[in-house]
C-alpha cells in the first residue's frame, strides 16, 4: 500500500455512528478525516459491512462509504 495519500488527511477525535440495514448502528470514533475518506476506530471491525453509511456525531450528516482495510480496531474507508 502506498503512503502517498490522495487528499491530505487530518487528525480529528469525532464521534460517528457505522449505520447499515436500515438503522442498525455501531459506535465509532473519526481519527481522520479527509475529502476523501477517513480512518475510523471500533471496539471491533467483525461485523462492520463492506458497505455502509457513517453518520458524523457533530451533525455535520452523513456520508456513504466503502471499507477499504481492516485492522485490529480501526478500519479504513473511502467516500463513494
């Protein structure tokens, strides 16, 4: 994986909601947050969808997104 980053990224602690299937929720935390994506922090990613809509806790709405990895505790999401 590349290092070089299509949209500078900053380093945020904001809270969000993974939401999917009409309504179920799992808590996260935006660690950062770009134009194009951002990388958020689980309790767990099993059972985080490849496909979801993550809600901003600061009522900023919401954005669909897609992940793009996954690691003990955070996962990586790009904005469709």
């Amino acid at each position: 994986m590349s290092e070089h980053r299509i949209a500078q990224r900053q380093r945020v602690l904001k809270g969000g909601t993974i939401s999917f299937n009409g309504g179920a929720g799992i808590d996260c935390t935006v660690r950062n947050l770009s134009e194009t994506g951002a990388a958020l922090e689980v309790e767990s990613p099993v059972g985080v969808p490849d496909q979801f809509t993550l809600v901003f806790g600061d009522g900023r709405g919401s954005k669909s997104c897609h992940v793009v990895w996954r690691k003990p505790g955070r996962i990586g999401i790009a904005f469709d």
